[in-house]
C-alpha cells in the first residue's frame, strides 16, 4: 500500500512540475503545449468526466492524467525535468481556472448540441 502512496505523492509533484514546465522558455514546444494541457486538465476543478458517474467517473482520473503525465514528462529534458521536480516540491498546488473554463466550455457545447439535435 505504501507504494501507491508514494505513487499518488509522485504524480501530484509531477502535475505542478507539468505546470512549472508549461510556463518556462526552456521547454520544447512541444512538450510545453502537452504539459500546459495535462497541468490545465489536471489542476482543474471541474472533471471531463463526473466522478458521481459510477466507473468511467474515475477512469480520467485513473488512466487519462497518469498517461498525460508520463507522455509529458517524456518530452521534456531530463535535467529540466528534476529542476521542476524540485521546485514543485517547494510549491502549493495551483489551480487552473482556465482549465475549469475549457471543460465548462465543453460540457456546455455537448448540452448545446443535444438540444439542437433534440429540437431540430
């Protein structure tokens, strides 16, 4: 049980690490818009994906973050990556607001589209 502990420890350092990355020059583009993407979705306060749901209201959180994570963090250099590692360890997590406002945007165009295609 420790391991998943220190697993869960692992993946909400590296999620502010993601974001820290998402804000400086130094990364790769690519990896920069990947990071600013998974930190955005994962330091949002709102879920794609309920978790009242029962099951998949937990799979984003279980299988979409860590992927996204482990992509990211893929991408970005390794001794950038311990340098973030490291001042995200000193850091509160953020919030992302932006991201909430991204999925909020979403969840409302889905209901949008299912009442034209209800009413049309």
């Amino acid at each position: 049980m420790e391991w998943l502990r220190a697993w869960a420890r692992a993946l909400k350092r590296d999620i502010v690490a993601l974001w820290l990355a998402a804000r400086d020059r130094r990364t790769p583009l690519g990896a920069k818009l990947l990071a600013g993407l998974v930190a955005a979705y994962a330091l949002s306060p709102i879920d794609l994906i309920p978790d009242f749901i029962p099951v998949i209201g937990y799979l984003d959180d279980l299988l979409l973050v860590p992927a996204g994570i482990w992509l990211a963090v893929r991408l970005i250099p390794a001794e950038l990556l311990e340098e973030f590692r490291c001042a995200a360890i000193a850091r509160e997590r953020p919030r992302s607001l932006m991201g909430a406002a991204v999925v909020a945007a979403l969840w409302l165009a889905l209901g949008g589209l299912l009442v034209w295609l209800w009413l049309g």
